[in-house]
C-alpha cells in the first residue's frame, strides 16, 4: 500500500510531501510549548520555508540527476521522516544554511563520476563547505570527503590536490573582509564553535534520547546493509554510493564533536542515510519487507515527532 504510493516518481508524490512538510513545520512552529519558535517573525520563518524547500529540490535532483536511485520518491519521504525525528531542525536556521551549502557540495562532488570539468567540481565542493562551515564551523570536516573524492576520479592531476587550499584561502579572504567591514564578532563566532564536545548530557526529556536511540538504530541497519551489498550494485555507481557512507560518517563525526550539540546537528547525515534507506528498499524484492520498513519509520517519526512537541 505505501510502497505503491511512493515507488514513482509523480507531481502528486511531490505534492503530498511538500504538503506533510509544511503541515508538520507549521504544527511545530504554532507549538504552545514551543513560543519562542513561534515568535520567530515572518521573515526567519520564510527562510526556514525556503531553506527547507530548497533542500528537499536538491536532495531530489542529486540523486535523480545520478542515478543513485531508481525513479522512486523514497529519498525525499525518507529525508522528510528524519526531519520529524529530530523537530528541533525546524528552527534552527544556521544548522539550514550549512547543511545546504553541504548539499550544493555533495551535488558537485557525486557529479564528478562523469569526469567532466573535475576541476571546476573540486573548487566548487571545496568553496561550499568552506561556506557551510560559516553557518557551523565543524562542516568543515567535510573537506575530507572532497580528497577521498579526488581519490576516486581526478588522483593523476596534482593541481587538483591544491584546489580544495585554492578554495579556503578564496572563502576566507572574503569573510575576514567582510566581518572587518560589517561586524567583527563574526570572527568571534566562528572562533567559538571550533571547540570540541564529546559529552552527550543535552536531553531536556525522555523522548528526545528515543528518537536518538531508534535513528542510531535505524542507521547502524542500514549502513550495514549499504556495505554488505556494495558488490552486488552497479560497478559505475559504486564510488557514489561510498561517497554517501563516507558523508554520513562525517556527519555523525560533527555531531559527537559539536560543542552546542542537539540532535538537530545529525541534520547533516540525513541526505547520504536517506540515499542508503532508498536503496534498501528500491533493491529488495520482498514486498512485504518493504511495507514493513516504511510502516515502521513512518509511525516511528510520527511519534517522536508529536510527542517532542
């Protein structure tokens, strides 16, 4: 029943997503016990609209666009369900603007299978997260997937080992500019965030550490499952398909080193785990292990999502 809903790639399927997203993010933001997130004022309100629109439109086309999945709408249900698991998302606009940056990065460096322009790629993916790593400043870990990137496709050329360094020295000369000229404790800020946390002691109730619990668990599952059946997907893809294991392990990485932590920062695994639910369920052939998988996480989110309201 849910698997014949989302198993195309239709306007209708896209309708009813965008719709479940913006019922869920106004039910969050009209929340009694949430007044400062329904103060936030029209303006942050409207970016965090269009930031998360934007997001879902570039998660849709990366993997579309590379076939890292089948035609399919699973990615874009999968990224809305990990969204309700941690509602906090919702209002955190800097936590927004990095992981899109991540994704404009992600986009180019999946792009690069295609060896088409890999040096205009590389800087590209380098130059966003550096910008990413403005809005949150341990998305600069990233980088590391930009070189294991290199590794993949583009290793002969040495000048595409020093474009990455290009990149930095580009962002950083326009930000230390522009903080000069604008505001100076933006170089406070970042200076602040570059510290490390590894205490996991930020619940504020139960059911926030049981929708932590049930996505690690969901995670370890299928990562593993991506791993284990790595051979049996197409050779083409296969470096893809790395670069999302990879991409979810720094993104987890972020999120024990973030010294304001919260489960909103696993914000950035979401798009590479979702890539690797979508995959799970598009390869199996078993249509009852499918209902069952979605049926779970779609009352799994609902839950936590309404009960960390």
């Amino acid at each position: 029943m849910i698997t014949s809903v989302f198993k195309k790639s239709t306007i209708l399927n896209y309708s009813l997503i965008v719709v479940l997203l913006l019922c869920f993010f106004f039910i969050y933001q009209t929340s009694d016990l949430f007044t400062t997130a329904a103060s936030n004022g029209l303006f942050k309100n409207s970016m965090l609209i269009v930031l998360l629109l934007a997001s879902f439109f570039l998660v849709n086309f990366m993997v579309k666009k590379n076939g890292l999945t089948k035609d399919s709408s699973y990615t874009i249900l999968f990224f809305l369900l990990f969204l309700l698991l941690f509602p906090g998302v919702f209002n955190n606009l800097n936590l927004l603007f990095a992981n899109f940056f991540l994704l404009l990065s992600m986009r180019r460096m999946v792009s690069l299978q295609s060896l088409k322009a890999p040096k205009e790629k590389i800087f590209d993916a380098a130059m966003w997260i550096f910008i990413a790593s403005l809005f949150h400043f341990w998305c600069i870990l990233f980088i590391v997937l930009v070189y294991i990137s290199i590794i993949f496709h583009a290793s002969r050329d040495y000048r595409n080992w020093l474009l990455p360094f290009v990149a930095f020295f580009a962002t950083a000369v326009v930000f230390v500019l522009s903080a000069m000229i604008f505001d100076k404790s933006w170089i406070d800020h970042i200076l602040h965030q570059a510290q490390v946390n590894f205490e996991l002691n930020y619940f504020t109730n139960n059911y926030q550490n049981a929708a932590l619990s049930f996505y690690v668990v969901i995670a370890v599952y299928f990562l593993f499952s991506m791993i284990f059946s790595m051979t049996n997907r197409p050779l083409i893809l296969q470096a893809s398909y790395k670069k999302m294991i990879f991409a979810f392990l720094i993104g987890s990485l972020i999120f024990v080193m973030s010294p304001e932590k919260n489960n909103a920062m696993l914000l950035f695994t979401f798009m590479p785990l979702s890539v690797m639910c979508t995959n799970n369920v598009e390869y199996s052939q078993n249509k009852m292990y499918q209902e069952i998988v979605l049926l779970l996480l779609i009352l799994g989110s609902f839950f936590a999502f309404f009960a960390q309201l």
